[in-house]
C-alpha cells in the first residue's frame, strides 16, 4: 500500500479538478460582480441535496444536482421577488433567502436523515477530502492500466466529468460570456439572449458548487471561486489570458494548500495534518493578497510607487 | 408537550431561564440593530465580519491553552479575539474595496472565504490538542444552546440589552444617518463616528451571538426580523419596533424547540424567522404579496363599476 498512491493522489486529483473547475467559472462571476451568487447559491444547496435525499432515498450525484438545480431557481425567483415587493437591496434579499433555505437544509438534516447516510452539517460545511481513499492501484506501473483508472472514487469521475463540461462552457459560450459581462445593452442589439446566458450560467455555477461542495464543503467553495480571479484580476486586462490565469492560480492554491495541509505540520515538527480545504480557502487568500499588493501595473505597491515618481517628474 | 410549554412559560429553573431571556434578548437586539443594516445595505458585509470570527475565536482558544488555562470556561476572552478579527475583516473589506480595483462583492467573498478558511485550519490544530473543552469550541459555527453555560447566557443578556439602550438612545440620530447624512452632519454629528458605533454595536451582537445562533446563521438575526418588517410598514420607528419583536419571539421560540428536539439552535432559530418573514412577505400590510394583490384586485373592480 503506497501511501502517496492511495492516498495523496486521489485528493490532489479531486483538489486540482475542483479548483480548475470553481475558478474558471469564478473568474466570470467576479468581472460580473456576481461573487456573492456564490456565497448565496453554496448555502441553497444543501437544502436542495437534502431534499433530494428525502425524496429518493438516495445520494446519487444526478439528484443531488437536480435537486439543488430546483432550489436554486427557486431561490433565485424569490431574492427577486423579495427585491421588488420589499423595496429592498439585492444583499439583503439573498441574505434573507440563502439563511432560511441554509437553516431549513440544516434542521431536516438533523431530524430525519441525521446517522443514516454520511451526510451531517459539519460535512456540508467544510467537507471531507481527507476520506477519499483510493485502494485499487498498487504501484506506479498499475497506473499504465485504463481499467485501474475506471475505478476511481466516484467523486473523483464526477468532477472529471464536470471539468469537462466548464472546459466546454467556457470554449462555446465565450463569446457571449465576453458580451455580456461587459455591455449587456450592446448585447441585446447582438440578439444574445441575456437571459440563456445568465440562466446557463447559474446552472453550471450550482452543478460545480454541487460537485465540489463534498470535496471542500460550502464555505470554502467561495474562496475558489472568488480569490484566484480576484488576483488573476490585477495582473491583466486581457480577458483571455485573465480567465486562464484564473484557472491556474487555483488549481495552484489547490496543489499549494494540500501539500501545506498535509507535510507544513510535519516540517513543523508535529504529527497531524490541518484542515485541507480550510488550508486551500488560505492560500487562495495569500495569493491574491500577493497579487494585490505586488502586481505589477495595478498593485498598490505599483501604483504608489507609480504616482510619486509623477509627482516627482 | 407539556414539559415545552412548562419551559416556554419560565418553568424551567434559573438557568433554563436565563438562557430563555439571553436569546430573546439576543433576538430583540439583532432585530433592532438589523434594521440600520438593512437601510444602509450592509447586509453581506455583516457575513464576512461574522465569518471572520472563527480565527479570532481559535486564537483566543489558544492563547488561553498557552497559558494554560482552560479554554471552555473563559467565554469573555473568546468573544474578544471574535471582536478582534471581526474588526480586522472589516478593515480588510474596506482595504480591498477602496485600495484595489477590486469590487465589493468581491472583497466580501474573498474575506469571508479566506478568514473562515483560517479559522477552520486552526480548529483542526486544536482538535488535536488534549486539551478540554475543544468539543464546545465547533458550537461557534452552527450555535448550540444545550452548551450555553449560566455565565455566558449572563453576558448575552446584559450585552443585548445594552445593546438595545443604546440602540433607542440614538435611534433618531441612526435614521438621521441612513436617510439624510449631510443634515445629520450640519447638525453637528459626526457621520464617522456614527458609522463607528453602528459598526461596533453590529459587531458586539455578531460576537455575542456566536454561541446561540452560530456564526454561519447569525447573520439572520440581524436581516430577516428587519426585512420582515419592512413589509409591513413604512415608517421607520415601526420597523424598529416590529423587528425587535419579531427577533425576540423567534430567539424565544426557537430556543425552546432547540432544547426540546435537540437541534442545533441556529438553525431553528433561523427556521423561525423564516416562517415569520414568510407570513409578513404575503400578508405585510404595506407590502405584503397578497394585501397587493387583494388591493390591485379591488381597484380594478371599483373601476370597472
């Protein structure tokens, strides 16, 4: 049994595949001043995934997508509403909205599924990297062998899967992604239908949540959503080159924020390893707090540096 | 059922009691402050100040392991090292929002993430510590009432009704800010300070809150009392008043059922909430869905008669 086969392996594949996934996305999210759909659609979730579980009995990735999908809508629906009747400002209407749906997830999980399956709230919350477990392969040489690579934990297929259909959302909708992140009126007059790209959109948005919030739980899917483009953010202007940045830059913090996790106590001096998507969330942060002050045209240290020399010159 | 009600009517003995009062207080004080928020738009900032207070509660878990003191019993210190990175997210927001060419949305997110990231590495850290205590520290996240000692339900207590006082003492002066700052200002308030203190009571009830509701849901004891309100009334004094109540009988109620069916208590308490707003956004008698409706369908057939 080879530790770092078995083990490592497959968490850094699900790291890497998670990461890519949530920051590619993410980097639209932030230049469409989205980054809170996130915060909002990661809390709805769970409710969906556990009403799904209540419904069918079981924890099948297709109605656990379905079932989020449904209460996402129906969540989205209701922050407007709430926004146009009540008069009040788009923050406050999803607080208002992902808090009870969150709370609603939390208690039926509770009551009624509670042991039964391996789903609890403190899982929802930061998830559990740390039990994906890959027994098949016994050596290096047995990865030369497709089959043994079919028998892969079945998260671990899921966001392959996933990662190929952001690749294909992304490559396909990009032009439209550009449009309408930048000048939706200009848009309109280019015939894009404003609302298949937004709807589309939030669709994969909630799927990648889904699929990668039993990986690193809801809160921490924020951070790889948002920080890799944030400082992706200021280092270009470029779209192409910003939405690629964005994609390494996480699946950096990702390999980054495993390898902390896992060798950093050790290298310390003590004996267990720290929380990984927790230690993921912080990386992602540190990298975009280098990146914000160090960038080299739009950084703070660039830019003070920038306006002395004009004012000495 | 007749053991819940003895416990909703003060049946329960002084402890039960306090903890009672403590979250209704809690409740009250939130639905008060909340409605400030709200006016102002400050609803997602006061998500990342409140996720923001996990490391400061690790922090201060530590602090008192280092000089070994037990960290279960010292809710005060806990509660400031709360304050503390509470004031520092903050900070980090307003730094990332004014400093780079970074929106706010995005700076909420990414300190929301990042802290509460922090935070949860440092819960591990000390998860694997031999030290007592470390098992009530996760009750921070998700509030459980079960686990409130007579000491902390205490300060919760004093705390919200605190503040509560100040929150009336000023209540003109706080409209005054949220609806008109350059006549507030030329009165000869300071709209900094003001800011100050609306940002410091907000944060005060965040921190006190983290052990009833949790910090992951006590940002809705601070929106939905107010924006149930909202629904139900224009005038602001109302809306204060309304939510204040609204808080309070959620804290009240959800409280009880918490101790009863042994849920955690954020969640209940937030379910509560829920169905309130839920009432208020179809029967609010300002705004209310269905009043609209009621009212447009008695307009059209007025006219058409």
């Amino acid at each position: 049994m080879n530790i770092f086969l078995n083990v490592d392996v497959p968490i850094l594949l699900m790291v890497i595949l998670t990461s890519f996934c949530c920051s590619l996305l993410g980097s639209f999210l932030v230049l469409r001043r989205q980054a809170m759909m996130v915060d909002a659609l990661s809390h709805v979730v769970l409710l969906g995934i556990v009403l799904a579980f209540l419904l069918t009995g079981t924890i099948e990735a297709f109605t656990m997508v379905l079932g989020a999908l449904c209460t996402s809508l129906l969540a989205i629906f209701l922050i407007g509403w709430i926004e146009r009747f009540g008069g009040m400002d788009t923050g406050t209407a999803m607080g208002v909205v992902f808090t009870i749906f969150f709370a609603l997830g939390l208690v039926l999980l509770e009551v009624f599924v509670g042991s039964r399956v391996h789903l609890d709230a403190q899982h929802a919350l930061y998830g559990a990297l740390e039990t994906i477990i890959w027994v098949t392969p016994r050596s290096w040489e047995s990865l030369l062998d497709g089959g043994v690579w079919m028998t892969l934990p079945r998260q671990i297929k899921t966001l392959g899967v996933m990662s190929i259909f952001v690749v294909l959302f992304v490559v396909f909708f990009y032009r439209a992604l550009k449009v309408t992140s930048f000048d939706r009126d200009y848009a309109r007059c280019m015939g894009i239908s404003l609302f298949l790209v937004d709807s589309v959109l939030l669709v994969m948005v909630t799927v990648v949540v889904v699929g990668s919030f039993e990986a690193v739980g809801v809160i921490l899917v924020m951070a790889l959503f948002i920080c890799p483009a944030a400082a992706a953010r200021m280092l270009t202007d470029r779209l192409v080159l910003y939405v690629v940045l964005s994609g390494v830059l996480g699946v950096l913090s990702g390999v980054l924020g495993y390898i902390c996790a896992a060798w950093l106590p050790l290298w310390l001096g003590g004996t267990q390893t720290l929380a990984t998507a927790g230690m993921i969330a912080v990386i992602a942060g540190v990298i975009q707090l280098v990146m914000m002050i160090f960038a080299p045209r739009y950084g703070i240290l660039a830019q003070k540096s920038r306006s002395f020399l004009e004012k000495k010159g | 059922m007749l053991e819940f009600l003895s416990l909703l009517f003060f049946g329960g003995g002084y402890n039960t009691n306090i903890v009672f009062l403590g979250a209704s207080t809690l409740g009250i004080s939130g639905g008060v402050m909340g409605v400030f928020l709200v006016l102002r738009k400050r609803a997602l900032m006061s998500d990342a100040v409140s996720h923001a207070m996990l490391p400061g509660v690790c922090v201060g878990f530590l602090l008192l392991y280092i000089l070994g003191i037990s960290g279960g019993r010292d809710f005060t210190v806990l509660l400031f090292g709360a304050l503390i990175t509470g004031i520092l997210g903050t900070l980090s927001v307003q730094w990332i929002r004014d400093q780079t060419r970074l929106t706010e949305d995005t700076a909420i997110g990414s300190v929301l993430s990042t802290f509460f990231g922090l935070g949860m590495v440092l819960l591990s850290f000390i998860q694997t510590l031999s030290v007592e205590g470390k098992a009530g520290l996760s009750s921070v996240l998700l509030g459980q009432i079960a686990a409130l000692t007579r000491m902390e339900a205490e300060v919760i207590f004093v705390v919200s009704v605190g503040v509560c006082v100040v929150c009336v003492l000023f209540l003109r002066v706080f409209v005054l800010v949220c609806f008109d700052r350059g006549y507030c200002e030329s009165i000869g308030w300071s709209g900094r300070w003001i800011d100050f203190m609306m940002m410091g009571l907000m944060l005060v009830i965040l921190s006190v809150g983290l052990k009833t509701v949790g910090l992951v849901l006590i940002i809705a004891l601070l929106i939905i009392p107010a924006a149930s309100a909202r629904f139900c009334t224009d005038d602001v004094v109302t809306m204060v008043i309304l939510s204040g109540i609204f808080g309070g009988l959620s804290g009240y109620v959800g409280t009880g059922l918490s101790a009863f069916l042994s849920v955690p208590t954020g969640g209940i308490i937030v379910v509560s909430l829920g169905v309130i707003f839920f009432v208020c956004f179809l029967f609010g008698t300002r705004r209310g869905v269905l009043v609209r409706f009621l009212g447009f369908l008695y307009e059209y057939y007025r006219r058409r008669v």
